[in-house]
C-alpha cells in the first residue's frame, strides 16, 4: 500500500521515527517555611474558671488539574520537495 503526498507515492511502512532528544535535567528549588503551633499547658492549683473559646480554623484542600495545548510549527510550502527530483 503506497500513501500519495504532493504528487510523490511513499510506502507507507517507509517510516522513519526517530528516538527523542533527552535533555539535560532542569532542577527547581523552593524554599518554604512550615509553622508548627506548639500547645504549651500551665497547670495551675487553685479554682479554675473554665472559659471555653472555639477559634475556627480553615484548613485550605488544593487540587490541581492540568491541561494539554498543541502547536504545530508549520515551515509554509511543501513545493521545494517536487523540485528535487524525489
């Protein structure tokens, strides 16, 4: 089976792929400082007057999602190969 492009007939298990291109490793680095609260505990020996506070806390949940974009660099004219004798 051939496959017909600009005029040319290739077969269609002419196809030569090549291996990628591994590049060098580019390492990111980020620095965060983490909070830790400490509960620290005084107890005291005498009466104790229970005052009983609720302080709301939010704890964030993050997602993350990601998304795919294709660009096809497209050099133009495909008529230079007819003219090479191909």
């Amino acid at each position: 089976m051939f496959k017909k492009n600009f005029g040319i007939s290739f077969p269609m298990n002419n196809c030569r792929c090549n291996n990628p291109i591994i590049e060098p490793a580019i390492n990111k680095y980020v620095e965060k400082e983490i909070c830790h609260e400490v509960n620290h505990i005084c107890p005291i020996h005498t009466h104790i007057i229970n005052k009983h506070i609720y302080n709301h806390t939010y704890t964030p949940e993050y997602t993350c999602s990601e998304e795919n974009e294709i660009i096809n660099n497209d050099p133009g004219c495909c008529t230079k190969f007819i003219n090479n004798g191909f």
